[in-house]
C-alpha cells in the first residue's frame, strides 16, 4: 500500500482505502481502478492524496519502515520531555504511526 499524491495516479491502479471528502464521505470505495476521468473527477473534488495498492510510485523518498519513524518521533520531542502537553501530543503522533502501520 502506498499513499501518493492524486497527480501521481495513473489509470489502472487500485485504491488500497476509501477516498473520502472532507466530511468523511465516501467517494471511491477500496479496490476501485482508477481511469483517468476518475482521477480528474477525484482532483477536482479537492482530493490531494490516495492510497493505491503496491508500491507503484517512486516518489524520490524511501519508505521509512515504523521503527525507523517512532525513533525519528522519539528523538523530535528529547527537548520537551518534561512537558507532560508535549508528551500527550508526542503520543496521538505515536498511535496515529502504529494505527497507519496496522492499516498497511
């Protein structure tokens, strides 16, 4: 599964997850193939990102696996590690990365 920019979707590619608007609607279900209108119909809807099935895409940047992005997390907040707002706000990042990673 790979998350991609709606200008990297080509026609034939499958959603991984729903495409939702930004009330939480459905407007593609997961499994759809792309064509190339619904992918102009998608971008004019406002949608920037998509998940696809595979990795289709080499977006330039490698894909960090979770416990190379949980460090990264970990070693972003060392400074305010006393701070116990900063510690709930480092935690909602830490479920929100398990939560991804479990979805994949």
């Amino acid at each position: 599964m790979q998350r991609i920019p709606i200008n990297l979707a080509t026609p034939g590619m499958k959603l991984a997850t729903a495409v939702t608007n930004e009330r939480g609607m459905a407007l593609c279900g997961p499994g759809t193939e792309l064509s190339e209108e619904m992918i102009t119909r998608l971008s004019d809807m406002g949608v920037n990102r998509i998940t696809v099935e595979g990795h289709p895409v080499d977006t330039g940047h490698a894909e960090k696996s979770l416990s190379q992005q949980i460090d990264e997390l970990h070693a972003r907040f060392r400074k305010v590690e006393g701070n116990p707002l900063m510690k709930r706000v480092k935690d909602i990042f830490l479920e929100q990365l398990k939560k991804r990673a479990n979805e994949e």
